[in-house]
C-alpha cells in the first residue's frame, strides 16, 4: 500500500510503500536530513518532526523532551500512514538557518513496464499425459515401447511417433507398465521445432499429472537464482539463491578463466558451480517437499564464460585475442551428466550466448522484453565489470561488452563494497556545510559503498562543485572532511567512529577516477553501436536497464555522471533480472523457448576492444559527465547554475 | 577352378571345385562308396580306381600292389584334374557283384544367386570431410563450433546444420582446431532421414580421409562374427568370430532367459556379450593394426533375445504368455556405452525385430535378400533351434518363428553335435548289404551327427527302407548294425573301434522321433503362414534357405524327410549368413540403412505357439515326409519303387 510524505519546509512529496524507512524514503525524495550513521540510530542527527501522521518509531538516541515535542529519528521510522513531516533549520557558523535549496536530484527511477515481457502462455516444453494402456494379449502382443507409443499417438494419426532414448528408462517400462497395471504418465518433452517428434523422458506409475516442475537458474558470476515454478500454471512455487562457489578461485570472470587454466582447475571450477546449483535446487525442492528428480524441466542462462565452465568447456580462448569462444549454441546436455541432481533424462538448456563477452544472460534479457520483436530502437543495457550493450529492434540488433572495470561492483573503489547490508547505498551533501546524509543498505552502521551510492556521492560532489569535471577535489575548500591523502584528495563520508569498519570510510580521487573509466567506457559503447548503425541518441525509443542495478539507479544522478545518456527520462524502463525472466518465460511458454536461438543469432557483436572509434569516444568521456556537453544539456544547465 | 569327375560304372558327373576330396564329391554325386571311417584313411575300404587324370594321394592304409594298379583311397585323395573314376564291385553273400542301383538322392544344393542381395552402393552413413579453415582474426571471431559447421555447410545453403553432441568432442574441439593448425577431418554421421541434419562425431587432425571403416556384427546365441569393411571402397578387410560367452549360462536363448532372472543374471549376460564383441573387435583391429577407436560405425544384427541382453533389456516378459518384447525398434546407442571398444561418440545399431522370436538377425535377412523390394513370393526359411519363416513379396510379409527343438543343431539326438570336425555331415547306404558310406566334416574320425548329416542319414533309411514313414526301423531285417537298444531300435553308423569317441555311433528311434518333430514344426509352419494369407506352396516363386545350414543341405534329401516343400528345385536359393549380409548392406549403403526400420515394420508376426491350425498340420507333418503323400508328389514315386 503506498504511503504520501510530504516533507517541510521543501514543500516536495513522495510516494512509498508502507513500512518503508523515513530516513530513505527522504533520501529518494531529495530532501537532506542531517545523518552520518548510515540510519543506525546512532548519531542521533537525523531527527524530523512528524506534523502529521504516524510513524512507528523507536526512541533510540532522542531526549525525552524531543520525543514528546514530535520528534522522531528518522532512520528509526516505518512509515504507517499519509505524513507531513519538517525538517529542522540547520544553523550556519553565523547562527542563522542556511537556507535549503531545492534540490534537482530527486531520485527518479527508470520504470518496470510489464508489457515489456508481454504475455506468456502456460504450455511449456514438457507436457505430461495420463495413458490407461490396453493388456498384452496373443492377438496384441506388440513391444512394451511400442503399445505406449501408441497410446501417445492415438487420435492422431499425423504426429511423429514420439522417441525413447533413455536406456534406463527402456529398461524399467515393462516393470513400470505391469507394476502400475498399465496406468501410467508419460512426460514428453517436445520437439526442438514443431515438426520435429516428442520425446518421452520418463515413465511413472499411476496419475501425477498434477506434479510438473520446472527450474529456471540464472548463473552469475557471483551469485546463482534458481526459481522453482509449477508447469501446470506458470505460477512461482520457490526461489533461493547461492554464492557461486567458483567465487574462492577469483572475483571476476577473468580470473576465473586464468584459475582455469591450473592443472584441474576447469574441472574444479566447473565441480563448484554444480554444487552451487545443486545447493540451490535441494533449497527449492525443500521449501516444497518435492525430490530434486521431480523436476522435468532446467532452463539456465549466464554469461559466456559461465556457459563454459558449466559444461567443462575450457574458456581458454575467450581471453586471447581475437576471443574466440568454442561454441555460442550449447549442445543439448543431460543435467545429470554435468553432476546436477537431476532425473537422469531431464535436459538443461542454456541460453546461447552471442560471443564471448556477451552472454546467454543478455540472450535470455533481450528475448525477456522482446526487443527482437518491437518495432522500436531500444538501447539494453547491463551495466556491470562487463557491461552489455544492445541496440535495435525487430529488424537488427548489434550487441558489445565493454570492460567497464569493476567499479559499480565496488572493485577498484578503496572502500567499494558489494551491495548488501551496510553498503552506502544514497547520499546527500548539504550545499553549504557540505556535510553528508548517509543511507546504508538496511540501515546499518556503514561499511563501505556500493554501485548506486558511488553514483550518488559523485553527482552530488559534482554538483555541490565540492569535485570538478575532471574528478578532482576543489583544492581551495577549507572543511574537515576534505583532505590529502595518498590517493590525491579525498572526503571523508563516514568518521571512523560512526563506522563499522573502524576506519574513516572516504572517497578518494582514484576512485573517481576508476567511476570516471567505468561509466566513460559504458558511454563510448552506446556511441561506437550507434554510430555503427549511423544513428545518435536522439533516434532512442526506449533504454532498457537489465539487472538489479538497473532497478536502484537514480536516473537523474546516473545520468549527471554521463553513465545513461541525457534524453527524455520517460524513455527508461527497468527489466530486472532479465537472464532469470527469460528463463522463466522460455521454461513456460514453448513458442518463447523455440525462439530463443533466433534471438542470439539476430544480434550481431562488435568487439570494442581493438576499435579505434571506441577508443577515441572513451577518451571523449573520462570527463563528467563529459567533454562534448552538448551531449548533456540538462547537466550543463545544472552544473552552470 | 572346377574339374569334373565322372564315377563309373554309375556313369555319373560332377562338377567341383579343384582340390575337393574324392571322398566327398562321389558322396555329394550320391556314388556309394564303402567307407566306414568318415575319411580319416583308417578303414581303407574306399578304394577307387582312376582311370583317367590325376589325383594327389596319400598311400596310406593301401597295398602296393593296388597303388601299382591305379588304386587310390578315395578319402586321401585331392582332386586336381579332370577324373574318370570308377568304383569297384562290391560282391554279395553269394559271391556275386551286387547291382548298382542307380540312386536318386544325388546332393543338389540351393543356389546360391548373387542378385539376391542386389547391388549395393558405396555410399555408407558415416562420411569423412577434409576442411580447412580459415583461422580467426578480430574480424571474424565466431566461436570455433560455428567456424567447423560454416566449413562443413559451405557451398550448400540448403543443407541442414550438423549437429554435434557429444560433450567431450566439444571440450577438445579449441585445442584440435589449433593443434591441427585449423585443418582437420570431420567424420559425419549421417541423418536418419534425408532432410535431418547430419551429426559430427569426431574431428581429427589433419587429413585422415583415407581411413574409415566400418563393422557389421552378427550376434548369434552360439557365435559372434565380426567383419572390418573399409567404407570408402566397401571392401572387407578382416573378419573373426568367437563363441559368445554367455554360453556358458546357457545354450540356447530360454536358458538365457532364466539365467537372466536370477540376482546379477542379466548384468553378467550383457557384460559376456560385450566382452565377446571386445573380442572380435580386438582380433579384426590387430590384422589390419587399427585402434578399435578408428572405427566410425558399427551395425549389429542378433535375435530378439540376444538384443535384450546387449542392451541390458530384461529379457523376461519374452518367455512368459504372450511373448511381449521390450521394444522391437532398439534405440540409438552409443557403443561405448554398452561396453563395447569404441569411439565415445560412436553408435551401435541393431537390426530392429519383428516379434520375440522373429529378431533383428532374420530382417537382416530379409532386407539383405530384398523380399520386401521383389514382387516374387518368396518363402524364406533360417533353419535352427528356432526355426524361423517369413512369406510375402514386396506387398506383404507374414513370419513366425516355429519351435523346432535343437535336432539340426544336435541337440536331443544321441549322438547329435553341432556342425565341426569330425561330425558326420555325409551318409550313404548301400540298398543291399545296408553298409554305411560315412563322410565327415574335415574327414577325421568320426564323433558324431550334425545336422545335415542326420537329414543324409534318416532319407537314406528311409528310401532303403530300413525304416519306415513312421521313423520305426523294420524289424523284420537281421543285420549286424540293427539292434534293439534302450531307445527302441537303432542303427550302427560307425563301430566304436573306428570312431573318435570310442563306442558304437548309432541312430536311434528316439533320434529319428525328434528330428520328425523338428521337421514337422518346419513344415506347418509354412502351410500355417501360407494358409494365413489363401496360398498354398504352388503359389512359391522362390525359397531362400539362409544360415550357413542353407549352403550346405542337400535339397533332395531335405524333401525327403519332409523338411522342405516337394517343389521345382529351381526354386531354391540359398543365401548363407544373412544377417551378417544385412549388416555388411547396410554399414555401406546409406539408402539401404535407411530401408531397415520399414523392414521390420512390413513384416506381420504369427503367433504360432497357441494356434490350433499350425497344431493340426504339425500333428499331420509326424510322418516321413507327410501323412498327406500329395504335398510330396517326387518323394512318393521313389517310395514306390
């Protein structure tokens, strides 16, 4: 249910889902509230007064008096009702209140459009069927295999006899036939294309057409989702997730591909993403009390090199120039040849991969919202180490990764941190006392920065002119939290005392620097695919956000770094999970899953990394948000105020 | 090169192959020559003159005197030009020369017509294609699998892409490619259908299109054969047979089946039967010092039992009412799967069958002799334990399989062995003194009967009326080798002085009473079938004997007892092994591989266990040749004489 806040003395509102902390919520809107503790509770700053409407609150470090005088901390608000809610003057060095200027950062979230994904029909590639078999007798005395094909094929005398080519399976039918009394369920999995046959993958006793299962799993580099759904109604049983257990042989996918090259190490590697996947099926399986064996059906997209190392395909040359993979079409593999508790018949698919830097995970994204379907120019993006780029429509998609570093993932930043609890996820600078309001990822006391909120801090360093374009600190400001250190400058976000890591948490020239490289390589990859299709911002449809990054981005901020290209704010949509939701759709719907190879083979890949345009447009962007301001005139209005 | 021999003073030719024993042409030409031996030289009572050409002789148990005179033991002798030769007087109790009566039973074997099997073309399912590849550059960095198909597919945009399946050629593939420097030799499987795509199932490195071969395997209950074809000319390069080592569980298919039910039996019986093939695989593979991994094909042939136990199908339900197999059609399997010495990626196809005991080894005979493609009706006969019969032409065909009982094989006669040295394979009887001519296989001493020895000996006593149509001896004659015994009468072939087992060879009523049943199980089976679709044997065009049992019956005498219908000789035709001939067809010829599942699939199997018609002319067929005389018009002339 959403909640009205109305902050004083901004005069700005925001709508919020009930419960959701009033402290973040005045992050998102825009409004800075005093807070070093990451909404802790701890320094005691963040205190507003609720004029009306009610929160629930805990007392925490308040006075009585404020309490009773209507004030509340705001990070230890849940938001229950319609508010008001006012600010408190802050006092500057001269005791008069410092006037609150408007802010222009108010957060603005890229929209989820369902009708992205379109519908999807409940008719997915397995099916079962319930037979009731006629007895052998010596005037029918035809094979085992054959009487239940026949029942299969009964009534239509068209269809492609099905295939059996399980011998274990073929092996058990004349005891599972006699056992269940010649009453059993079939399941079928169907034929790759229309015309091709059906194939039976198992052969159980009795009725249990009411128990279809299948897996969508998305393998990432870091984390492994697998969501369990009923095929007889397209409906989500479970989810759960894991690390990626390859994670202790290397971070990032390259040093995944160097561990793999160590005596054993393919095979390790691959060992430790099964028993990834394994932990997750057995956590979905038990939150339904169904076996592992009941699922029919595992669909699975991850990168390139996350393909590989699943099928102990060595990724050796997807480092080396000219980054050749071995294959782009995954074979039809067997789960349980892999080592993936499974039936043994049940198949795995993976979404094939476009090349070796742009995976099954972006396949499975742009076959999710259709973009090989829509008749408008969509610009795709996931933003990540590697951040995938698509541009096209119905009629041509081109595709690139660029190695945007590390940075969004918090690598390469001194106190980058992976977004979970703790992370400093929004920021706010005061304009005139420069100090910060701190929003931590589950309020939390504060431990590093993650993604959105390295965005935050720089556009909002930016745009209090506390950094210029170049990423470098404004030497002449006197402030205790701007100082020189070994990185350059640098300011200091969090005091060591109000943090959970002990140690001054601060933002470092390097840091800009490396945030600088990772969203200039991001822009220059937009620029290289549309120029190579002689096009330019302006003839953008729609941008699309992949990944849950894409969900938490702040597009005014994002774009006032020269991360998301300055056009019409109504033009982004956000996926979500696209790698996870083609999974689900192709796992549901056997038209989608028939097309997915179509998908992968109409995306044509440029590599950026030898590309000289490429090259030439990065170096345009290690400025922010850029040297040609022209392309940001809504930034340069801002910045020029 | 054949030489001619003519026997005086019978005035009788014969036609045979340069180096045959005198011995055994007179028998074959049906020239009575006294010879208690078998041809091993001991009795020295076969002495022939030659009165004209040359034979190589060994002296042997012969007086000078005689050698001088022309006189050679028939049994030592090696025909090597053409023969006059003429049999001395045998003299009776009176001192005077018994006639010779001029006899009927002259061999006359099936012919052996080369068209049977028709041509086949070099042009086998499995193909080997040189390529070379362009290496990657930037430019064209496809993966490496995309790169092999792309060569493969060059110059036919029609043709649908291989596919390539199997996981561990795709893990080696990057390093073939490059190790090769990008030239390689992929082996192609080709699909099942025309317009299905092909399969890759290997890549090798550099150009190794002259090697690829092929093994057709015939899998018998008592032998394995095996034989290496060199598929880019067809031609065989190597050949071996071993005993299949399941024997030693049980001789025939029914003791098979038992072993098989109890704990561990069917694993033991699969693993013997690979293990056999491992052995014949190794023996062809040394002569032509080849890796068993350099063969890319393997097609089998094997009845309905034997191809349960390769595929580790329980056999059970087979021998329980009412006879249902497993499957007829057996599913695609990789042979190193079962256990066999193959490539990983290579397949092991096995003829399908028609009934469970109608198996893949009698459609590899049919389709080998093309009755399926030919409007000729056509009776084909494998003579065996389970004697099978399939009738029809190109329209329709109806088979079954008759249980005979194992008398041709030996089995439930008293001194019934199966069809190897020293077996009694030869017999005569001379129509006055009731002397045997014994001719065995090798011409040692004798051991035994097989099984065209005993058609030899029960036709003879049956024309010399030593026994009747009833297989009762006639009481009535006083000679030395008749004799009452525990199994009714008998009749004295070799005396145990003279034989290898060291007492009296004999046949005995009991013998003569199984191999009635054995024939007559034959015979209506084939009025049954016939009768089944309105024909009688007047509506025959041909009869095609197959088993090596084929090439070595003599037609004559096989009427005579009533084991094969009194028709136009002309009509016979033996095909020897054809179910090894289906397999050799069917590894080289692609369009004839293809044939083989319709095979099977026109073939209609007859129940003939439980049939009341097959009963009543089975109990009629208890006779020699017949109760009804009118189905043996030739047979009841010379009866009467």
């Amino acid at each position: 249910m959403k909640k009205t806040v109305h902050f004083q003395p901004d005069n700005v509102k925001i709508e919020v889902d009930k419960g959701e902390n009033l402290l973040t919520a005045a992050a998102k809107a825009g409004i800075y509230i005093n807070a070093y503790c990451g909404g802790d509770g701890v320094c005691g700053k963040c205190k507003v007064k609720i004029e009306e409407g009610e929160v629930i609150a805990e007392k925490a470090n308040l006075r009585s008096a404020d309490h009773e005088a209507g004030f509340r901390l705001a990070c230890k608000s849940e938001i229950v009702s319609d508010l008001v809610v006012s600010i408190p003057e802050i006092k500057g060095a001269d005791g008069k209140p410092l006037s609150r200027k408007p802010k222009t950062t108010r957060a603005i979230s890229a929209r989820s459009l369902e009708s992205l994904t379109g519908d999807w029909k409940v008719d997915p590639p397995v099916e079962k069927r319930f037979l009731k078999l006629d007895p052998p007798t010596m005037d029918d005395n035809v094979p085992d295999l054959h009487r239940l094909l026949r029942a299969i094929k009964k009534g239509c005398y068209e269809c492609a006899e099905p295939t059996f080519d399980h011998p274990q399976l073929l092996q058990e039918l004349p005891f599972t036939l006699r056992e269940s009394n010649w009453e059993v369920t079939v399941i079928l999995l169907r034929g790759k294309r229309a015309e091709e046959p059906d194939r039976i993958i198992a052969v159980e006793p009795g009725n249990t057409t009411d128990r279809l299962y299948g897996l969508a799993l998305d393998i990432g580099t870091t984390t492994v989702c697998g969501v369990l759904i009923d095929l007889n109604n397209g409906k989500v049983l479970a989810d759960a997730s894991a690390y990626n257990e390859q994670i202790s042989y290397g971070e990032d996918v390259i040093s995944r591909i160097i561990y793999s090259q160590r005596p054993g190490g393919l095979k390790t590697l691959q060992e430790r993403v099964v028993r990834t996947i394994n932990q997750v099926i057995e956590t979905v399986c038990k939150t339904m009390i169904i076996s592992p064996s009941d699922i029919s059906y595992i669909m699975t997209a991850g990168n390139t090199i996350m393909s590989h190392l699943l099928l102990a395909l060595d990724p050796k040359y997807l480092r080396e120039s000219p980054y050749v993979p071995t294959c782009n079409q995954f074979p039809l593999t067997r789960a349980a040849a892999l080592g993936v508790l499974a039936h043994p018949s049940v198949r795995l698919y993976l979404y094939p991969s476009v090349a070796s830097y742009v995976g099954g995970d972006i396949t499975a994204g742009v076959h999710a919202c259709r973009m090989h379907q829509s008749p408008e120019v969509t610009l795709f993006i996931d933003i990540g180490t590697n951040g995938e780029i698509v541009i096209g429509n119905e009629d041509w998609m081109v595709c690139a990764a660029c190695s945007a570093g590390p940075a969004f993932e918090g690598g390469g930043i001194k106190h980058g941190m992976r977004a979970s609890g703790g992370a400093i996820e929004n920021f706010h600078i005061h304009h005139e006392t420069l100090e910060p309001m701190i929003v931590t990822i589950e309020q939390g006391k504060p431990r590093g920065i993650c993604g959105s909120g390295l965005i935050s801090i720089v556009s909002e360093l930016l745009e209090a002119k506390v950094i210029d374009q170049q990423g470098k600190f404004d030497r002449k400001l006197d402030h205790a939290r701007l100082r020189a250190s070994e990185d350059g400058y640098e300011y200091v976000l969090v005091w060591g005392k109000d943090a959970m890591v002990g140690e001054d948490i601060v933002i470092t020239e390097v840091d800009l620097d490396n945030l600088t490289r990772a969203k200039g390589a991001m822009y220059a990859g937009y620029q290289t695919l549309l120029e190579s299709v002689g096009m330019t911002f302006a003839d953008l449809d729609r941008v699309i956000l992949a990944g849950n990054f894409g969900a938490y981005i702040d597009l005014e901020r994002a774009i006032c770094i020269g991360l998301l290209p300055d056009i019409d704010r109504d033009k982004f949509y956000y996926l979500g999970n696209g790698s996870m939701l083609g999974c689900q759709i192709s796992l549901t719907d056997n038209n989608r899953f028939r097309e997915r190879t179509a998908v992968s083979s109409l995306m044509t890949n440029m590599e950026l990394s030898e590309n000289s345009e490429f090259m030439s447009h990065y170096m345009a962007a290690l400025f922010l948000p850029h040297t040609d301001m022209s392309l940001f005139p809504t930034v340069a209005e801002k910045l020029a105020e």
